[in-house]
C-alpha cells in the first residue's frame, strides 16, 4: 500500500509544524530577553518575538540549518525589536521587574544598584548600539554573528559595539566622583 501524494504533505506539514513548535519552545525564553533588552519594554518584546516567529513560520522549511539559522532568526528578532521601537509613541520607562538580578555579594544594595544603573544607561544607548551590545555581551555572538543578526557587515557592527562601549564608560566616567 502507497501513500497518496495528499498523506505525504499532509506528513511533512505536521514534521515541519513539530519541528518549529519545538524551536519555539526551547528558545522563546530566551528570544524574549534579547527582546526586551532591545526594546526595554516586556510588551513590545513579546510582539517582536511573535511577529518574529509569525514571520518564520511559513518559511521555517527553507530557513538555512545550524548556526545560518540562528543568525536568521536573531536578525528576525531584532528587526522585529526595531519595527517596534520605530513605531512606539513615546519613550518608555525601563520595567524594573525585569532587570536581571545582581550576583549574591557582601553588600548586595550596591550590586544591585551598579546592575540596574548599568541597563539603565544601556538602555539610554542609540537603538542600533544598544543592540550591538546586547547581542556582543548578553547572547555571547562574536562580531560576525552580530553583523548578521542586524544586517549590516562586520566592520559596521563593531562600530556599533565599540560607540556603544565608549557611550557606557563615559557616562560611568561621569557618575562616579
């Protein structure tokens, strides 16, 4: 008995259905952070991801495999992230709900206040070099990987990281006494 050429799409619909579920699953977590250290805002994260993945979907077949895929998807996202940030109406305050949480130290007032004065001066950061950062030193990409993620070539990337860089020392510079 052969399968009809009907069962076979209908087959290899539900392998691709199972296959981006489980992307979704396993990584939309950690999407969402790089969304929101993006966007600085949990709700426009979130819709950055999911137009993201809504956008993904049709297509998630013929999207390259291993690491070409990665960097597909994080650029989907983080031009999500900028579609958002273009159209947001005003300037919105960092939710203080999601700031990351500071390591357990001595004195952990001060730990806590260093973490949240530096995402709030990261989030202050041109869009474009916040994001270059964000990608370089939270997701841990090496410069090329950057520069795929926000479509741009290497070089420009890592103006972007090395601007952003001298943006945050400059403002510690001038916060400490």
């Amino acid at each position: 008995m052969t399968a009809s050429s009907e069962e076979l799409k209908s087959s290899a619909r539900r392998s691709e259905s199972a296959t981006f579920e489980g992307y979704v699953r396993s990584r939309s977590d950690g999407l969402l952070r790089l969304a929101w250290l993006i966007t600085r805002n949990w709700h426009d994260a979130r819709d950055a991801v999911q137009d993201a993945f809504v956008s993904l979907y049709p297509r998630w077949s013929q999207l390259p495999e291993g690491s070409r895929r990665e960097s597909y998807i994080y650029r989907s996202v983080v031009n999500a992230c900028l579609r958002v940030i273009r159209h947001r109406k005003a300037d919105l305050v960092a939710d203080p709900d999601g700031l990351r949480e500071a390591p357990i130290s001595a004195d952990v007032s001060a730990a806590v206040a260093e973490s949240t004065a530096l995402w709030r001066l990261c989030g202050a950061l041109p869009t474009l070099q916040r994001t270059a950062v964000v990608l370089r030193f939270y997701q841990d990409l090496s410069f090329a990987e950057v520069a795929a993620a926000m479509g741009c070539r290497e070089a420009t990337a890592r103006s972007h990281v090395h601007r952003g860089l001298a943006a945050l020392r400059a403002e510690l510079k001038e916060e400490q006494p």
